[in-house]
C-alpha cells in the first residue's frame, strides 16, 4: 500500500468536511552505516527512503488540535492550552497521538510562540512499515513538525525541527533516541546519504550512485517487534554511558581505537565490548564515506558486514532472525548486509546487484520458513529526498 499527498487530502475532507491547507510528508529511513553512535555524540550514515507518512492539515478558528490517521479508528483532540506545561501533564498524551501531540509541545520548547496560534485539524497516513526499523516514529514527527513549521509561520531551521522531534520521542512517547532519524527524515536528498556528526550536528550529503552501479537496497523485515521505550535499547545507552564514566569522558566519541588496550584493562568485559562497537562503528562511518568517495557504493561490503558482526557480537542487539536474513543475503551474492536500526527485531538491509534482488528475496523467504520463523516481508528501497510540503 503506498501513501500519495493526493489521498491523504482525500481521506482528511472524508473526515472533517473541507479541505486540508496543505500536506506534508516525512520519510522513513535506513541507516546505512553508524548503529547507536548517534547518542554517543559519535557519526551516522542513514538516507531517507521512498516510504513515507503524510500529513494533511487544516487550522481551525480555536485553540483546539484534533488528529486522526488511516490507521486508528479514534479522533485525538487537545487543547493548545493543554500542551504548555514544561514537565508533561500527565496522561495529557497517550497512544499513537502523543507523538503529533508531542511535537507541538516540544516546538513550544524550542521557542515557537504559540500564545495565540490556532489549533489544527490533521489527518495522517503512512506507508513506513512500523516496528520494522524502519523509523515510522521519525517520518510521523517530521512530517508534523515540517507542516506546523510552515502553518504557524515558525521559522525553524531543519536542524532545530529534527531536535523538536527527538525531544518529543524522548518526552512525550519515553524512548530515549538520539538525533538520526529525525536527521534522515529532514536531511535526506535523491540517491545520497547523510553523513552527519552527532556532535556538531553538521551534515554532509553523500552521493551513493546506487542506480549507476547497479545496485539496490533489499529491506528484509523480520517482522520481530522491537519498541525502543523499553528494553534493550536503553540499556544499551546505559552501558554506553557507564563506558565513558569509567574511561572519565564526556562521550564515547571523545576515545578511539589507540584507548581500547586501556579499556580492555579498566572495564568489566561487558561494558568493554559495548565500547568497542561504537569506537569501531565511529571508524567504520568514516571509512565507509571515504570508500564511497573514492570507489563507490560496491566497495563498502566489507565495512558493512564487519558492522553486522560488531553489532551481533560486541553490542549484542542482534537476534537470530537479522542474522539469517544477513547471513543468507550474503551467501546469495551481497554486497554487504547489516541489520539496521536499534536492533532487537526490525530489519536488516542489503546492498546487492539489481539482478539478486528476486533470488535472494526468495532465499530469505525459503531460510525463515526452514528455521520456523515468522515470513519475512521483502522489498527495495530508494535514497529518497527529506520531509516537506508535497501539496
Ligand atoms: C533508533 C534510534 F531512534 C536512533 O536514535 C539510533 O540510536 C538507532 O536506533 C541506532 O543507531 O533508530
């Protein structure tokens, strides 16, 4: 099923009786290369695909926000005057609502004022899978943030509405995400990458030439659930802070490969493991942007299998169904083939030839059914351009 601005403005006059101002939409992602660096002020090299949620949106003359969406039958409704408390009234926001809800009240934060701005009524559809690591929450909080950005007249720059929709990630729905994918979302461009320092938040976009060499980008949803407001997830970032207490840094940024013999010695070896991936990764986004640079997109296998490992063994956020699809891409003829995104279910990618792309389709599928395991849902994704109006 895919999402067009047209339908999307369709489904919003079915359901409040007049036509939306405009739509908006905000893709999901893939991140290529760079697994939770991103909390740890460290490098990243996700792209914006083809899948996105839109957003119609239409201001009403009173201060109230209503939300609907194709995928839940109920109509949220708030008032503006409801999302001003800097803590989070409590139960203000729940479901998938706190997510629109909770950007308002994070543009709030940031500055935007909204003393006298008029409510909204919005209408969402999304065609980025969720749960499949594929950053359904970020295309959401872009989408919301671009059109509010343009319909209360906010000018925010796109850095500042990716931190809008990290904070309400972390605030309002409780998953304590770093900065990636609200960057992807906005930052994505046509067959690129972004390539972009956690720290600074200074991005360059990276030509991938996916379509010269050949190659395509097969997602292979596991389709085990993940949720990054419990769990592993946080407890990945708890170690990864441990890690940088002990090594008396503000980061793990702040050490490299020339610190791991002292890690190695001062940390449990747990905690020393989950250091080693992020110094490894930071070293493997930088050369994966040199390589691509300076041979292209087929020459980045090796770095991208090499950070499957790191992230199944070091950071053990793999399970065994991202390492068939990873293992059997690979044997079928990959590239390169990585789990993506925070681990724990979701999806792995791989680059391959776009002569592979039914073989090893069909090869995963065969793989799962032979382990037992759920069917796989297979398909391609294009580097595509970042959140903005599309009607
Ligand atoms: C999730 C988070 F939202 C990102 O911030 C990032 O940490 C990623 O997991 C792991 O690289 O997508």
């Amino acid at each position: 099923m895919t999402t067009s601005p047209r339908s999307t403005a369709d489904s919003f006059a079915a359901r409040y009786n007049r036509a939306p101002d405009g739509v908006w939409q905000g893709p999901g992602r893939v991140n290529l290369i760079g697994e939770h660096t991103d909390y740890n002020d460290g490098f990243v090299l996700p792209f914006a695909i083809d899948r996105t949620t839109a957003v119609a949106v239409a201001a009403r003359d009173d201060r109230t926000v209503r939300v609907s969406s194709d995928f839940a039958d109920a109509v949220a409704t708030v008032s503006l005057d409801d999302l001003d408390d800097p803590q989070l009234a409590a139960g203000t926001l729940s479901g998938w609502s706190a997510y629109p809800f909770g950007v308002v009240w994070a543009l709030r934060h940031f500055g935007a004022d909204l003393a006298s701005a008029p409510g909204f009524d919005a209408h969402v559809a999304s065609d980025v899978p969720t749960g499949a690591g594929l950053s359904s929450s970020a295309a959401l909080m872009c989408a919301i943030a671009v059109a509010l950005n343009d319909e209360w007249q906010l000018g925010f720059d796109a850095q500042t509405l990716a931190r809008v929709g990290q904070l309400a990630e972390n605030k309002a729905v409780g998953a304590p995400t770093g900065i990636m994918d609200e960057s992807a979302s906005l930052f994505g461009r046509r067959d690129a990458a972004v390539f972009l320092d956690c720290r600074s938040l200074d991005s360059e976009v990276i030509d991938l030439g996916l379509e010269q060499s050949g190659l395509e980008i097969l997602v292979m949803n596991t389709r085990v659930d993940h949720a990054h407001a419990t769990g592993g997830y946080a407890a990945r970032r708890a170690s990864c802070e441990k890690g940088a207490r002990l090594m008396g840094v503000a980061s793990l940024r702040d050490i490299d490969s020339d610190d791991l013999p002292r890690a190695e010695r001062e940390l449990d070896d747990e905690t020393f493991r989950r250091v080693r991936h992020i110094i490894t990764e930071n070293q493997r986004v930088l050369d994966t942007v040199r390589t691509l640079r300076t041979d292209g997109p087929g020459a980045i296998g090796a770095l991208v299998n090499a950070s499957h490992l790191s992230m199944r063994d070091d950071f053990e956020i793999s399970v065994p169904e991202l390492d068939l699809a990873v293992e059997t891409a690979q044997a079928n003829g990959a590239v390169g083939a990585r789990m993506t995104g925070g681990g724990f279910g979701g999806a792995a990618v791989a680059l391959i030839s776009s002569d592979r792309v039914g073989q090893t389709t069909d090869a995963v599928t065969h793989a799962f059914a032979d382990a037992g395991f759920r069917e796989p849902e297979c398909f391609t994704v294009h580097p595509a351009d970042g959140a903005g109006r599309a009607l």
